[in-house]
C-alpha cells in the first residue's frame, strides 16, 4: 500500500513538474524627472524644483503553467532595487528602495505581492490622490495588489500599501484602497477609493492622536478617441468626497468635504492638452497637523476653486521609452501660476510583447519626408 502511495505521488509530482517552464527574465528601467514648481505667494503650496533619476533593474524567474486552459498563466518571481539619484546633490545615492515579489499574471487576473514598483499599477489615479512627486519618492509599494481585468477593458482592483513599521521613532501608516472602470460602447464609469491609517509612535505621548482620512471619487464620462482617430478624446465629471477624523478629538467624528471633479483628456499625435476642474469644500482638514505625512494628494486641493491645465508634448513615445514636456498653468487664489517639467523613461525587459503606439507624433512623418527631399 505504502509503495503504491509512494509510485502515485511521485508521477504526480513528475506530472507537474513536465508541465511547467521555466524562463530567467529580466528588466530593467531608467525614469528621470525635472519638476519645477512657481507657487510663490501661494498658501496652499511652496514653489521647488525636483529633478532625479531612477535606475530600476530586477531579475526573476517566469514559471509557465503549460497545461492551463488560457496558456496564459505566468508565475514571476522578481529581485531588484529602485536607486534615486537627485541632481544637484552631493550624494551619489540619494535614497533605494529594495524589490522582491511574487507575481501571476494569467487572463483575467493579475496579482503582485511583496515589494514591487508602484507606477505601473497606480498612474491612472487623478492627483486628488497622489501628487506628482509620490511617484519621484516613494516609487515601491509594500503589501499586495489583485486586479481583474476583462477583454473590452473593464478592471476592478484593490490594494494594501504598508507605508511604515511602528517603532519608537516612526509611526505605523497604510493605505487600504480600490479603483474600478467599467465601459459601455463610447461611454464609461469609474471609481478610485482610498483609507489611510496614520498611527502614533510606540509608546507615544497622549497628545499625539491617531489620524485617519479617505477619498471616495466616482464619475463618468465619455470617451470619443477611437471614434474621432485621437490618441486621447475623453472627458469625465464626478464626486469626490473626502473623510477626516482626528481621534483625540472629543467624540472623534468625520469631518466630510464635498467636491466636483471635471477632467478633459485631448491629444492628436504626440501634442496634447489635459485640463482638470475641482470645485467645493477644501479637502485635507488636517493638513496643517502633518502636511504630506497624512496627505499624499496635491495640497493644491484644499482650495475650494482650482484648475489646472497641461499643455505636454510628447517628443518620443513607443512601446519601450517616452520623452515628454509639460508646461502647466495653475489657477489658484485668483492667481495664475506655472509649473514645467520633463520626463524621460525607459523600460526594456525579455518577456513581454510591447504593442506598437497607434499614433506617432506628427515631426515623425516631417523628418521622414524630409529625408527622402534630400535622397
């Protein structure tokens, strides 16, 4: 009996392992950044100048369930680190930031665990919820992340994003978030939600109370970009609401701000215009206690009338690197304000089929044109 279990669990085991390929893979990234902000005589945000460069390499191994139904299950199991590098700084490493996860990406669904890069992932959030510069220095998340994704594109995900470890000199934070889309013909919904935990140190003195804040934006709109052969024609309207609650208050009850959120997505060829509209009560209610520590969306939202317009062109943009500028116009406390910055990224790897970009800017077809004038 015993030599019969024995047999049977091993051609079991040599089964699995027959179906089963395995593949090392490798990518890598290069992402810098120029910010500069021109908020002088603003109260809600200080004019600086951020400017950097990320060098993201990572090994793994790509494990392929041969014998599954969609032929599309990978297991990837990844090592690596994000190094920042500022400009201007007399330190050749400014900060890193290891990487180490598991993650499946089959047909439907998608899952990551670990430590493992948060652009990728988290770009689509407006920056209600995340400023700019959340991505220039906190580039990795820590905790899990699970999507389901359809064929026409609808998702629904949801994610935990351990911030920091409570310790005598550190305070325990997380996020605990989702975001979603559903689409029907030109038109579509979407959802983006968030709570964050902002904890005390151990052992913390009384006077220092335990935060917690969410944002809820729902919205819909429509979108005309395949319709009218743009690479971007969309534009949505929604409701946010923020929650605030301070628990050292007296009877530790959330303070609500209400909002509306209008965001109007034009581009053609590489040139493009993205205009987003927030009017209501100024979210953040307890900006001032801790600032960017318990708010990780732009300050600029605690105004309770703001646009801000991107004018951005992309110089290059293919399936493996992209180069933009973007001049930015901020209306604010009946003022006018500028911001300009410069992306340049790169990301190649071994294992992914990148899709060419529908649309090349419109100088491609000038230089090409040109080329051929003098030949």
């Amino acid at each position: 009996m015993n030599k019969k279990i024995f047999f049977i669990l091993l051609f079991t085991g040599f089964s699995i392992t027959t179906s089963l390929s395995q593949d090392f893979v490798w990518q890598a990234g290069v992402h810098s950044f120029f910010n500069n902000n021109e908020f002088h005589g603003s109260a809600f945000k200080t004019s600086q100048t951020m400017a950097g460069v990320h060098f993201v390499p990572q090994i793994g191994l790509n494990i392929v369930n041969e014998r599954s139904i969609s032929h599309q299950d990978n297991h990837r199991f990844f090592v690596g680190i994000d190094v920042l590098s500022e400009f201007g700084s007399d330190k050749a490493i400014e900060s890193y930031f290891p990487l180490a996860y598991y993650q499946f990406d089959g047909e439907f669904f998608n899952f990551y665990m670990g430590a493992f890069p948060r652009k990728p992932l988290l770009n689509n959030y407006p920056r209600m919820f995340f400023q700019d510069s959340v991505l220039n220095y906190r580039p990795v998340i820590n905790g899990l992340f699970w999507e389901y994704r359809s064929k026409k594109e609808d998702y629904v995900n949801v994610w935990l994003d351990w911030t920091s470890r409570q310790t005598y000199d550190a305070r325990e934070t997380f996020f605990m978030a989702g975001s979603g889309r559903y689409n029907y013909n030109i038109l579509y919904g979407q959802l983006f939600l968030y709570m964050f935990h902002f904890a005390g140190k151990m052992d913390s003195p009384p006077p220092d109370p335990v935060y917690d804040n969410g944002l809820f934006l729902t919205s819909i709109g429509i979108d005309l970009s395949e319709k009218l052969n743009f690479d971007k024609l969309d534009f949505n309207i929604g409701w946010s609401v923020g929650f605030d609650r301070n628990r050292g208050d007296c009877c530790t009850a959330w303070k609500r701000s209400n909002g509306f959120l209008s965001e109007l997505y034009i581009e053609y060829r590489g040139v493009g215009l993205f205009n987003t509209l927030y009017t209501g009560q100024g979210q953040q209610t307890f900006y001032y206690q801790h600032k960017n520590n318990l708010y990780w969306g732009d300050p600029t939202y605690r105004a309770t009338n703001y646009n801000r317009t991107d004018l951005y062109f992309n110089f290059i943009k293919t399936g493996f690197a992209n180069v933009k500028f973007i001049y930015t116009l901020h209306f604010l406390e009946n003022k006018m304000f500028h911001e300009q910055s410069l992306y340049a990224t790169i990301d190649l790897d071994n294992f992914r089929k990148r899709k060419p970009e529908k649309y090349q800017p419109f100088w491609n077809n000038l230089f090409i044109k040109n080329n051929a004038n003098d030949e």
